[in-house]
C-alpha cells in the first residue's frame, strides 16, 4: 500500500508525521539531490587534473573538501547520512515498523553497504592504508 493511498483515518499520529517527512525527503531530492546528481556525471578534469592517475583523481575527490569534486562527494555522503539516520528513526516507531519492517531492514542494509564501500574506497586511495585504518581516535 503506498503513502499515497492512505487516508488520514487509516493513519497513526506517528504514521501522518513519517508520511509528512518521507513526501519532504522526496520533494527535497528531487530538487535538490537530482540537479547534483546530473552535475557529479558531467565533471569536466581541469587542467592539473589530466595528468593524474585513477587513483589520485579518486583521492582528490574523497579527500579534496576544497575541491567541487569533493564538496559533491561530502554533500552526497551528508545526505547519505541523514537517510540512514531517518531510516533508524523510523523504525524505531512501533507502528511504522509493524508495517515496513522488511523494508526499513534493507534500507538500513542498503546504507551500511554504502558507508562500507565509502571506507573501503578512503583506504584504497589513502597514502598510507595502515596508517590510515588505525588513525581514528588521534588528536
């Protein structure tokens, strides 16, 4: 049964707010995440760019915050997170989860594949691999 279909009647306050928040987060991504998306698949190298390996390209991107390249890497894994963390809220409404519990277990799925693959990436193109996966935690 799609958000769409249902009535207020058939409707929790819990399930009304979900389904407010989830027509915000689709609204938002289409005018938001949509555009960045199309900008990210037309990236043009600049001039210092062209001589650099795969690997360094990658680096920059995941690495570089000052780089357009790596502002669209760090928004895309801000907004990677925030639906991870609102998958985590709703299920974690009792009435939500009785009924999108399936649903809301391959999301949370889905992002901690995407969160293992970010990392997994950073330790592929970091200078220092070990050095790096054991960095956390040092000031």
């Amino acid at each position: 049964m799609g958000l769409s279909r249902l009535s207020s009647e058939d409707l929790s306050t819990e399930e009304m707010e979900f389904e407010v928040g989830i027509k915000f987060l689709l609204i938002t991504s289409k005018h938001l995440l949509l555009p960045l998306l199309y900008q990210w698949l037309i990236i043009h190298p600049s001039r210092n760019e062209k001589d650099l390996s795969p690997k360094q390209k990658w680096h920059i991107i995941i690495f570089g915050a000052d780089t357009q390249e790596g502002r669209r890497f760090d928004i895309w894994l801000l907004w990677a997170i925030l639906f991870s963390v609102l998958t985590l809220m709703a299920d974690s409404v009792p009435s939500i989860h009785v009924k999108y519990a399936l649903q809301l277990k391959y999301l949370e799925y889905f992002f901690t594949g995407v969160f293992t693959a970010e990392y997994l990436a950073r330790l592929m193109v970091s200078e220092n691999t070990k050095s790096y996966a054991f960095s956390f935690g040092e000031s």
